[in-house]
C-alpha cells in the first residue's frame, strides 16, 4: 500500500516539477476540547466555554456536556485567542493566550477555576488517549494535493503513543481509502503489460494481478502497522524531523524502515516493520502462481517495499510537508 500511494505521490511531484501550479490551500482550522470536573473530581456539566480573540470571526461558544466534555471547532490557525470558562457558582477562568498551527489539536490541562466564595477549584484536563485520539483524526484527513493519502506521518514532535484500537483504526483507513484501489488499478495495469507475475493475460489475469497487489498491502500494512505494533508496544508512523542539516534530515528520512519510535518515547529498532514486509512477502506465496513462488518472492516483495518506505521517507522529510495542507506551517 505504501508502494502504491509513494507512486502516486512520485506521479504527481513529477507533473508538479514541469510546470504545474498548485495553489496554497487555506490553513486547516485547529481544535480545542478539555473535560470540566470540580476538586473532588465530580463532573461539572453545563460550563460555557467561550474563545475569543482579535477578530469576530473567530469567537466560538461551546457548553460542556452531561460529562463535563467541551469542544471548539474550526480555531483559526495563527490568532491570538483565550479561552474563558464559566459557571454557576463558581468564578470565571480565562485561559493564556492560545495559537494553534494549522490542523493542532490543544486539550486545556492544568487550569484552575475558583468556586465562588471558597477554595475549591475546577480543573480542565483529559486523558493521553483521548490526545493521541484527536491526533490520529487528524491525521487521516492529511492529504498531498487533497486527495493522496499521508496518514502514517506525524508532524506534531510530542505526539502521543497509539492504543492499540487507534494503530488498527489507521491501518484500517489507509487499507479501505478509494484512493487505495485506484492506485492498486494502475499498478495492476502496470504488471499486466509486463506480464507479471505469471498469471494469464485478459480480464482474469487483470483481476488476479489486482487481487495480488491489494492483498499484498493489506497484510504488510496491518501486520506491519497493527499487529506487530501492537504486540511489540512500537509505533508504525513517520515522524517528521524538520530541523538540523540536509545530512541529519536524509538519515533519519532512510533508516525509518529500521529504527522507529516506541510507545515509550524511545528509538528502538523497528522490528514491527521488517517483520510485516516479511511475514507479508510470505503470505503471497499463498496466492502467486507456482511459478513465481519460493524464498525468493518473499525477499524480493520485502526488498522493494522496504526501499520504497525509504524513497518515501526522503520525500516526507523534504517535500510532502509543503504539499500536505494539515501539516503545513505545523511544529
């Protein structure tokens, strides 16, 4: 699947390269949400939580629900605003002055609201897993050129670690995206005029050549970016380094098949990647022809998708974040 979506990207930076102009999107707005519980941790529904700033435009109103949860939708990127949180019995809060990047998610932690008259307090705060929650919602609108899928790349450094619901969820979208199948098509089209693998010509063989392909990706990505992730507490994204020189930059962008960021926070080698280019090439020994079949479809499949998570690395790391209006202008 990472194969299909870099040739698609590669397709597209090549038309981009000989003249094509693509116009600047408008800055993905930002989100902001938090949970309203008194000291003692009771629920405090009802609060009016209000955003404001600079411009009219920009004011939102939100009221916290039956379980305390408030949400601000669509924050302009790049304005000052603050935060003002109110309720019954209790004194108002206003927060420090918050601009988001485009597409930044911000969950209010930390705050204090005075109860009217005494010395208990309200606090604004939600749980790690709702963070990284919002992050993967994010990043499955990331599209190169609006359309492309650019799921499996982080631009936010602190991003929180993936439960293991969110690392199939990710898997899932990326597997199931119409883009997916059409990229599938073409490369289907592609084996087709190679004859390759050994499948017939004509429509059957069109149809097993698309089978194998998709097949092919289905189980590299959720082996390699759910299961094994999962089971091995790693993460299966990109993680943008942005910063240090152009040498710095490419070595990170290359060894992102090989060494990849825990769950704990830590580079680790990436076992959960080389184990589902493998365990997928392993697989389609199942679905090949005879002919085509052994040790060495294994290695060959993994070889080349491992290349291609290098070739996709570099382009992350010094195109695609200029291409990707979510990521963007984002820190």
């Amino acid at each position: 699947m990472l194969k299909i979506c870099t040739l698609l990207i590669c397709m597209c930076v090549s038309v981009l390269a000989i003249g094509q102009q693509v116009d600047a999107p408008e800055p993905q707005p930002g989100f902001i949400s938090g949970t309203v519980v008194d000291v003692n941790d009771g629920i405090v529904p009802g609060a009016t939580v209000a955003l404001d700033g600079p411009i009219p435009a920009g004011h939102r109103v939100a009221t916290a629900n039956d379980n305390g949860v408030f949400e601000l939708h669509d924050v302009k990127a790049g304005i000052p605003f603050h935060v003002t949180i109110s309720a019954d019995g209790f004194l108002n809060w206003t927060s420090p002055t918050i601009i988001l990047n485009p597409g930044q998610a911000v969950i209010l932690t930390g705050s204090k609201l005075t109860i009217a008259g005494s010395a208990a307090s309200v606090t604004v705060f939600s749980s790690l897993n709702e963070i990284a929650a919002e992050q993967v919602r994010i990043e499955e609108k990331q599209r190169v050129f609006g359309f492309i899928p650019n799921f499996y790349v982080v631009y936010e450094q602190n991003a929180a670690p993936l439960t293991t619901k969110l690392k199939f969820s990710l898997a899932l979208k990326a597997d199931t995206d119409p883009v997916t199948f059409l990229g599938v098509g073409f490369l289907a089209g592609i084996d087709q005029a190679a004859n390759t693998p050994d499948y017939r010509q004509g429509a059957k063989g069109f149809g097993q050549r698309m089978g194998a392909l998709y097949t092919n990706g289905f189980t590299d990505i959720m082996i390699g970016g759910a299961i094994l992730p999962s089971l091995l507490h790693q993460d299966p994204r990109y993680f943008y380094q942005g910063t240090g020189t152009t040498m710095s930059r490419s070595l990170h962008a290359l060894s992102s098949p090989f060494i990849c960021r825990g769950d704990n926070g830590h580079w680790q080698p990436n076992y959960s990647s080389i184990g589902g280019d493998l365990a997928s090439g392993a697989i389609s020994n199942a679905y090949y022809p005879s002919t085509n079949r052994g040790p060495g479809l294994v290695f060959v499949n993994a070889a080349i998708t491992t290349a291609g998570r290098m070739a996709n690395g570099l382009i992350q790391e010094f195109l695609l974040r200029k291409l990707t209006p979510s990521g963007k202008d984002q820190n």
